[in-house]
C-alpha cells in the first residue's frame, strides 16, 4: 500500500473458540492472501474477534504468525458489547 487506506478491506468477524476454528481462519487467511495477490489488489485483511473465551489467547499471537502478503490488522470487540 502506498500510505493511503485500502480500497478494498476485506472484513472476517471471528471467534477464537477451539483448534478447528483456526484451522479454518487460518485456511480462509491463506485463500484472501492469494486472491488479492493474484489480482494485485490494494487490500487488506481486517479480523474482528468477538466473544474471545477468557481461556484462549488473543488472536493477535496468531496474527503476527501467519506470513500474509496483504496488510492485515485485528480489532477485539469488548465483552460488553
């Protein structure tokens, strides 16, 4: 990106639940990751964890692991919400 926002933010709501979840998160990352590249889209990858169980890490960990080529960011909605 060149500085400027994104023209296309793909938005993924999320639930860091169990080990299938982000088996199937980590797939669906995968698949975004190489559609924009393909297309040399300006894009990015913004996950929006809802209703984290207080046993489970937060996404973050996970995110800052994966090697994605488009920028990518999470946001945490509160509990409360």
């Amino acid at each position: 990106m060149n500085g400027q926002a994104p023209r296309l933010s793909i938005i993924l709501p999320v639930r860091n639940s169990d080990e299938r979840a982000l088996a199937g998160l980590m797939w669906t990352l995968k698949a975004w990751d190489e559609a924009v590249a393909k297309v040399h889209a300006d894009a990015e990858i913004v996950l929006v964890e809802w209703n984290a169980p207080r046993t489970r890490q937060s996404l973050r960990n996970f995110l800052k692991k994966q090697a994605l080529g488009v920028p990518s960011r999470l946001i945490q909605v509160p509990e409360e919400v």
